[in-house]
C-alpha cells in the first residue's frame, strides 16, 4: 500500500526538501499547506494515512490541528515534526493525539522510519525525546509548575491576566507603574508564543489560573 501524506508547515524550502525525500522513498505526497487551519481542511478532504505536522503555524498552531484531525479521523497518523523540543510542546502533542514526535534536526532515515511506523499506526519518538518521555513516566513531577518560562512575577500577572483585570488594576495591585506592567505582558505574549491578550487567557485558564475571584 502507498501511504498517503499530507504535510504541513509553513515553511516553503523545507516542505521542499521534505517532499523530495519522502517522494523518493516512494510515499504519495497528496497535498501540502502552511496553516493548522488548512491541515484540518485538506486532512478532511483528502484522507491521508499521515499528517506530518509542524507545531508553530499561523491560524491555528500544530497541536490544536492535530487534536481536530485525531478527532474526525482517528485512523490518520500524526506525525510532528518540529524545532520544538520542550516538554509542554511534547506531552501536548501527545495529549492531542500525535503518534511521533521528531525534531527537525533528524536525519532523512529517522524521518522515513517515523512516517512509516506512525502510518501504520505505531508510536514513535526520536532519541532525545524518547529519553525525556521515559524520565518523565518515570519520575513523573509530584505538581507541575504552570508556564515554567515565566518568571514568577510574570506568572503572578499573568494570574491577575486570568481573572480579567486591567493593566490599570495589576499596576495597582503590586504598586507598579503600568509601563512595567506592559512589559511584563509583552514578556508573557513572546514566551507563551500567543498573538494577544485574549490567548494568553485562554492558555492560562486551560492551565488552571485565573479561577480565583
């Protein structure tokens, strides 16, 4: 059976050179995009075996696209391949429902081993994140710290961000003034790698902030 494959990542040399190497190792490249919102739509369209998915892509980023492909096919592969190895970005991926998870730094064999296996339905991971998974599971954290990034000054603001208030009212609250307060936000914006205020909300509330009142 050819496998069938989508790939998305809004990168265009290097959906090039990802296209030449599976191509050539005989998979059946159906389509490619730049966006999550686009991998979705084409993943609905075109039905492929697999998605290689990058994470950070515009109008929808690479976990969220592939919970909603996992969601409407389960019987799609994703396989992620990404610059992104911290561990938020590899356990979201697998909670989302990925089956490999490959830095871009891989070489072309690793890449078509993890395109093959995840086709047919296998997990698979690269060395270095494999070693992370296994420490993980095996030394699991007894509380998670939230957006460990952050500063925690940051991290306070940005639970003040959570419940609603105004930069106005967390300048009030620590006794700064709200040019630092700014500064702080725009901190938080690049290291959550979110557009704007209303997604950082959203991220912090999934993670269990702002829920004071």
């Amino acid at each position: 059976m050819t496998v069938r494959v989508l790939v998305a990542d809004d990168h265009p040399l290097f959906r090039a050179g990802l296209r030449s190497t599976l191509e050539l190792a005989g998979f059946e490249l159906v389509g490619e995009v730049e966006s999550g919102a686009a991998a979705v739509d084409e993943a609905a369209r075109l039905a492929p075996h697999l998605v290689v998915m990058d994470i950070h892509m515009p109008e929808l980023n690479g976990i969220d696209a592939t919970r909603a492909i996992v969601a409407a096919r389960p019987e799609t592969g994703v396989l992620v391949l990404t610059m992104f190895e911290d561990d938020e970005s590899v356990f979201a991926a697998m909670r989302a429902g990925a089956r490999g998870y490959l830095l871009k730094g891989a070489d072309q064999g690793e890449v078509l081993r993890a395109a093959e296996s995840v086709a047919r339905g296998e997990a698979i991971f690269g060395p270095a994140i494999a070693r992370r998974v296994i420490e993980f599971m095996s030394h699991p954290p007894a509380k998670s710290q939230p957006f460990p990034e952050l500063t925690a000054r940051e991290r306070e603001v940005l639970e003040l961000i959570a419940q609603g208030m105004s930069n106005a009212r967390i300048a009030e609250r620590f006794v700064l003034s709200q040019k630092t307060v700014r500064n702080h936000v725009s901190n938080i914006l690049t290291k959550l790698r979110v557009a704007d205020r209303s997604q950082a909300i959203v991220r912090a509330r999934e993670a269990g902030l702002g829920r004071a009142t």
